[in-house]
C-alpha cells in the first residue's frame, strides 16, 4: 500500500455499508486494522472476504482475528476451521461479554 490514500478504506472494494458508525475518512488499514478485520468477519459478505485477503492476506487475519475480543459462535466456528487452530487459542473464546445475550444459540 503505497502513499496515503491507498490506506484508506474509502479507497477500497469492502463495503461501505459495513462502516455505518465511523467516518470512512478516518479508517487507516493499518492503523485500524483489526477493527476493521473484525467487522468483516461479523458483517460482511463473501466478496468482503475476498477484499479483506487480498488487503491483508491470510496470515495477517489470523494473527488479528486470535486476537479479537469478541466474535460470534458461528464466526469463531469457521475462523478455528479455516485456520486450524482450536476455538481456545482464540482470545475471544476466554473473554466472556459483560453482559449477557438474550439467545445462546
């Protein structure tokens, strides 16, 4: 990614919808990468996915998404699939939200 604008998330394929709550102007693929990763992970579609490797390649969301604090059951299923590395070794899997969820599914 070389000079400033290519860091930026306006710039790039993901979708802008994924973002509602922050000023796409302000999201840095570096500096916000891991925000940005878990986002995509929870919301996003699977050219999202597609973008989102190409960004940062495999090895870069793994290492991101082991350190994420919460993912849902079904993404925490399928990141521990794609990777090969036991939902444990997520930090999301020891890190229990403050407050409970109406369903456990």
């Amino acid at each position: 990614m070389e000079g400033k604008s290519s860091n930026k998330i306006k710039h790039s394929s993901l979708n802008k919808n994924l973002f509602w709550d922050v000023d796409i102007n302000t999201l840095d693929f570096e500096k916000h990468a891991r925000f940005i990763i878990q986002r995509v992970l929870l919301k996003g579609d699977l050219p999202d996915w597609h973008e989102l490797k190409r960004i940062y390649g495999i090895e870069r969301i793994k290492n991101e998404s082991l350190q994420i604090r919460y993912l849902d059951k079904k993404t925490l299923n399928l990141l521990s699939l794609i990777f090969n590395i036991p939902k444990e070794k997520f930090r999301c899997y020891n890190t229990k939200l403050s407050t409970r969820q109406l369903w456990d599914y």
